[in-house]
C-alpha cells in the first residue's frame, strides 16, 4: 500500500485514473479511504491510502478491452 498526497480539485476517479491508469478503480480507493467517504472534490495536501491491485494485463483482457 501506498500514499498518495491529492492536489486541489481532485476528485476519486481523477486519483484512480493517475495510480492505476484507468478510473474503473475508484471504489477500491473510496473503500481504502472510509474517512474521506462524503468528499467528492478534494483539498490540496490530503494523504489517500492507495492499496495494491493486480491490473490486469492486455494479453489477459477480453478483445474489445483492448
């Protein structure tokens, strides 16, 4: 697990597409992070928890994902 420092304005979608490269991620983040559970819009300087996960790799995902 990791720590990621947010800068003004982002939001969870924002922070899952910058750690992991897609925003599909979010939840994991949000459920990592259940004290920031109600923010939507994210203050400069807030430490986020940001667990591991596997990522699966293009080889693995189905045709039209790739």
């Amino acid at each position: 697990m990791s720590i990621y420092t947010t800068i003004q304005g982002d939001t969870w979608d924002m922070i899952s597409y910058k750690v992991y490269g897609t925003e599909i991620y979010a939840d994991k983040l949000i459920e990592a992070n259940p004290e920031h559970l109600k923010t939507v819009i994210f203050d400069a300087g807030i430490k986020l928890r940001i667990p591991d996960i596997e990522i699966p790799s293009p080889e693995t995902l189905p045709p039209w994902k790739r």
